[in-house]
C-alpha cells in the first residue's frame, strides 16, 4: 500500500456488539446439547470490526452508530477510542448494547445469533448529519446490522459527499433498489449473494454469474467472498477471480469485515481496485488465524509480510 498516497476519511456506519464466543467440539443439531470448551468476551459488532480492521492498516477511521447506556457501552466506547477511531458519531440510547452469542468449532465454523439492542436506535437523521459533519470523506462503509433506514442514509450521504460507497449486506435481507443505486461496491459472501439474487453460487463461474446478476441490481462493482476458496468480482464491463491467501484457519469470525475493511482502507489511500482487492484477502485471511472478532483483526504489518511472501 502506498504511504505516500493522500489519506482521506473512511467512515463505517454500523453496528457495536458484545461478543459471547463459546468454543465447541462441534456445533448442536436442533434440539440437542453440547458441552462448550471456553466461553469469552469480546467487543465486536460489523461495524466495530471494519472500522477495526480499517484503522489498524492506517485509515483515518470515523465510526457512526450506537450503544447502550450500559457498562458494555462504555467499554465499547473505550475499544473504539484506543484504536484510534473518531466517536462523534456514536450516540447513547436507553437500554442494553448489542449481543451476539457465537458457536465457534475447531475448525474455525461457526453460528451467530445478534440481539441488536442499542443498534435499532440509530437513525438515519443521525447518520445524515454525522456523515454531511465531514469534509474529507473518501469511503462510507456499512452494513445490515442497523436498520434499513439508516443503511439508506449512509449509502445517500455518502454519494452526496463524492465517496465511495460500500454495502457489505449482511446479515442478508431484502434491499429496495433505492438503496441498491446508491452502492459503488457490494460485497456479500456467498450465501448473502445467493439470497439477493435468487441464484445458486457453486463454481467460481457459477458465482460470477450471481455476480453479474447482482450489477443488474445497481451496484458497479460487486465483490462475493469465497472463504479459502477466494472472491470472484464483476463489474458492468469485466469480471475475475482472487485467490485466497492459504493460512491454517481456527476461527473464521470477522475474516469478511477484515476484508471490507481493508477493501475500504485501501481505496481511501487511493489504491487501484486490484491492489486493494489483495490486501483485502490478506486481511481476511489473517483474520481467520485467530480467535475472536476485534482480536483477531491484524495490524498493517502483518499484512505487508503476507503480501511481501506472496
């Protein structure tokens, strides 16, 4: 990544949750209980996390969402403070913060079941304020762990502004095509691609299909992410494969907000889409070597030796 670029804003709309990570043999069937190895907490959240992995490769990083008027909430303002993050955009709502319970196996599978708390509170006023409260913004990243009305305004105020707009939809839901025509750049994994475009992902032929079928929908550029199988891409006049960096995986929780992070990190210091599509996947990748959400989000160093012996 170039140093020498000129560094603009990367402002993540989104979500900040408590996470519950329980280590498992293997995850339960319907109906059935297992014994769990280890239970921690960690701050995490869609949001958090790329705001996270954007920061620590070097982004100026301005997060808007919000948190209850918790003990979680203050410990979560503190994370996003000690990571270099700018909180003007985060309000305090009545009531608890955000949850998410997350079943991790060895293998690094797992399942995740979000409370939203304190995140339904955000508004699309608050995020059309926050992000009009900026003169320098580069990148608005968000994602589906707030309500569609400020997933909305996020996409809105962030083509007004002349940014780069980044829809990761997840977890999936059902975008009105408003939304949809104000997205630069998707980036869903396979299963959210599948579910917004009513086609099955399979070959990385197959996948760039479902790619193509989402440009249709009014993103220019979509990105769906594989997992150690890669990311295909399409845009209205190409399309391509990314391989995946191979690392020995043990927990796959936050791998794709590293990567819309970093994809968003990278554009902001005005890297060429090839480029930032390769740190992107190392962020991901690396991602994927560690345990939990925040902690597992790798610092700019690490990246550059993966890419370095790549």
């Amino acid at each position: 990544m170039n140093s020498q670029a000129p560094v603009s804003r990367v402002v993540i709309v989104g979500s900040l949750n408590i996470d519950l990570v329980v280590n498992v043999d293997r995850l339960p069937g319907s109906g059935e209980t297992v014994f769990g190895n280890s239970l921690e907490r960690h701050p995490g959240g869609k949001g958090l996390n790329q705001a996270v992995a954007a920061a620590r490769l070097g982004a100026t990083v301005s997060m808007i969402g919000a948190i209850g008027d918790d003990g979680s909430g203050e410990w979560l303002r503190r994370v996003v403070l000690e990571e270099g993050i700018d909180d003007s955009g985060i309000s305090i709502a009545p009531g608890t913060s955000g949850t998410a319970v997350i079943e991790v196996e060895p293998r690094g599978e797992n399942r995740i079941i979000v409370v939203a708390g304190a995140n339904e509170s955000l508004t699309a006023e608050a995020v059309r304020m926050a992000i009009e409260s900026f003169d320098d913004v580069a990148v608005v990243l968000t994602q589906s762990e707030v309500p569609l009305d400020a997933v909305r305004a996020a996409m809105a105020a962030g083509r007004a502004a002349g940014a780069k707009t980044i829809l990761n939809p997840a977890p999936a839901r059902d975008y009105p095509s408003d939304i949809l025509a104000n997205v630069d750049m998707l980036i869903p994994n396979e299963h959210e691609a599948a579910e917004m475009s009513g086609l099955k992902t399979g070959s990385a032929l197959d996948t760039i299909e479902v790619a193509q079928e989402l440009n249709t929908r009014g993103a220019s550029c979509v990105v769906i992410t594989r997992g150690e199988r890669g990311a295909v891409w399409s845009t209205a006049g190409n399309s391509g494969q990314a391989a995946a960096f191979r690392v020995s995986a043990i927990d796959t929780v936050a791998a794709g907000d590293a990567f819309c992070g970093a994809m968003a990190a990278a554009i902001s210091m005005g890297e060429p889409f090839p480029e930032a599509l390769r740190w992107a996947s190392a962020a991901g990748a690396l991602t994927a070597t560690r345990r939990g959400a925040v902690p597992s989000l790798p610092m700019r160093e690490a990246v550059e030796e993966l890419l370095a012996n790549n």
